[in-house]
C-alpha cells in the first residue's frame, strides 16, 4: 500500500513545499494581476472610447518600481531554492550510507552489509545517504514523497540524504528518459522502525534452509536476477523482452554475430558464461547490441553457477 499522505515523510517535505507555494503564489498573483490590468485597459481604451493613441514618455518612477520588486522576488526564490538544494547534498557524518545502483531499467540498493535488494529499506528517523551510482545511461532517482530527485550521470559520484519520519511504502521512480522499458523503471521505498530495520537487515537472504533442494536453488537463482536487474530485460516464460527468455536458453543452437560474422553456435554452459561477462562479442541475431553490459565485476562465478542450474531446470527437452 503506497502511502499518500506524505506529511513528514521526509525532512525537506516542508521546506520544498513552502518554497513550492511561495514560487506557486507569486506566479498567479502575477498571472491573476496582468491579466486582469490587461482586460480593463481592452474595454477602458477601446476604439470607440478613444480613437486616437495618447502617447507617453517614460516614467522614471515606474521603471524603477517594476525593475526593482521583481529583482527582489527572484533573489528571494533563489536564496529559497539554493538553501534547500545545498541542505539536500549535505549528509549528516552519522547517516547510513546505502549504495543506489540505476541501470537499463531496475535499480538496486547495496547496504553497509553486502546485502542487495532491489526494494529500498530505511529505518525511521535516522539520517540515511544514497550514494548514486549509474551504470550504463543517465537515469534521474525521483522520490516523489520526500521532494527528492538527482540525477544519475555514469562517471559521476553524487549523494543524496533524507531522514524519514513516516513509516510507509513510498514510490521511487526514474525521472530521466532511459530508453525503451523507461516507464517500468520504478521501485518502492520502505521506512520502518529503526528495531524492525536491524533485523531485517541481519536476516541473510541464504537463510532458506530445509526446503527442498530444487525450490531452494530456483529462489537463490531467481534473487540473483532480481538483484542484478536482469528481469529488466528477460522473463522465464519463453517470451521475447528486450533480450530473449532464458527459457529453453540451453543445449539449443543459435545464430550469434561475432565480428560482424553470422555464426551458429550450441549454447553451453561456457556460453551463458560469456554472455553475462562479454555480452557485447557474441550477439543474437535479432537483437541490439551494447544494451546489455558486461557484469564482470559484478555477478560471481559462484553466482553463474547457479544461474546454468536454474536455465537448465528452465529447459524443457
Ligand atoms: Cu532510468
């Protein structure tokens, strides 16, 4: 349940939102005033009323007035906006530093821990930092409810910090347009009390014992994908997304490009291999290339592994 009521629900809700009504009602105190100055002066001097233009020259005073006010509102909207932006960068020493990953399209979220998820958990009423890291194109992170949105440049180091004093689910979305599943780009934050938070974060995700084995190897395979964001791009089922299913991936032959040859190629274990650390050098036919990027540094050995086993159970001969 998405939370609406986003009162409190971060530190900046306040101050962006009174910065927000003060630009709003100048703005329309503007709009409202020309207008209606502007309507008068129609009926006022219309034709019939006043034929011939009345010509004028200057008027120092006026000049003055109306350079002078308006220069004044926008310093104070800038002073406004440049307070509230830097407090956003300026993250307390004490704040828990949580890696935010946004690649094509999912983003993930590494704690102090190692653990990956690919929902974001933060506990209530304490300082927490993301730490924004893009991976492959620019991507914005935009919390909606804590008036919180950077943009994510590939190369760039950038932070953002909040501190939460709503328990609730809230919406994270990509604000920058990322390509072709741009819109599935989202995610959901969760904030609960700080006690809840510390065991769930002891919890380790491997801690799915005494179920059967065949169960306990699909659901590690499947956090694997979840956690790297493959499921941004391929599904289980057998159909086509931007990249094909790893449904029936194995034993079957198909036709790669490589160094802008065709070739025909059995898919092995050694290729599922190359293709999540090399995705780039053999690419099937029918689809983009330079979408998928290499996770060398990322997925493990061990983790491929367990990825071969889940396709295989995927592969129905
Ligand atoms: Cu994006």
């Amino acid at each position: 349940m998405i939370e609406t009521n986003t009162n409190n629900a971060s530190n900046f809700v306040e101050q962006v939102d009174s910065t927000f009504v003060f630009i709003f009602g100048i703005s329309l105190f503007f709009l409202l005033g020309i207008t209606i100055v502007m309507v008068y002066y129609i009926i006022r001097y219309r034709k019939s009323k006043n034929a011939v233009a009345t010509q004028i020259e200057g008027n120092n005073t006026l000049e003055v007035v109306w350079t002078v006010i308006p220069t004044i509102l926008v310093v104070i909207m800038f002073y406004y906006g440049w307070s509230g932006w830097r407090f956003q960068k300026d993250a307390p020493e004490d704040a828990i530093p949580i890696k935010t990953i946004a690649r094509m399209w999912s983003f993930s979220f590494q704690y102090e821990n190692g653990k990956i998820t690919d929902t974001l958990f933060v506990p209530k009423n304490k300082a927490v930092k993301l730490d924004l890291i893009a991976q492959d194109v620019l991507h914005s992170l935009y919390i909606p409810a804590f008036r919180l949105k950077q943009d994510m440049v590939p190369g760039k180091e950038d932070i953002v910090w909040f501190e939460s004093g709503k328990e609730g689910e809230y919406e994270i979305f990509c604000a920058e347009y990322c390509g072709l599943r741009h819109s599935y780009m989202k995610s959901v934050v969760i904030v609960m009390p700080q006690k809840e938070f510390e065991e769930w974060n002891k919890v380790d995700s491997a801690a799915i014992a005494n179920i059967n084995p065949e169960t306990a190897m699909r659901i590690a395979a499947q956090g694997i994908l979840r956690k790297y964001g493959c499921n941004a791009c391929h599904t289980s089922d057998g159909s086509k997304l931007v990249g094909p299913s790893y449904k029936n991936i194995l034993g079957r032959s198909r036709i790669v490009i490589k160094d802008g040859q065709e070739i025909e190629i059995q898919a092995d274990e050694d290729y599922i291999r190359r293709s999540i650390y090399d995705p780039n050098v053999e690419v099937v036919k029918g689809y983009d290339k330079g979408l998928m990027i290499s996770y060398k540094d990322q997925v493990s050995e061990d983790e491929i592994t367990q990825l071969i086993q889940y396709f295989e159970s995927l592969s129905s001969n």
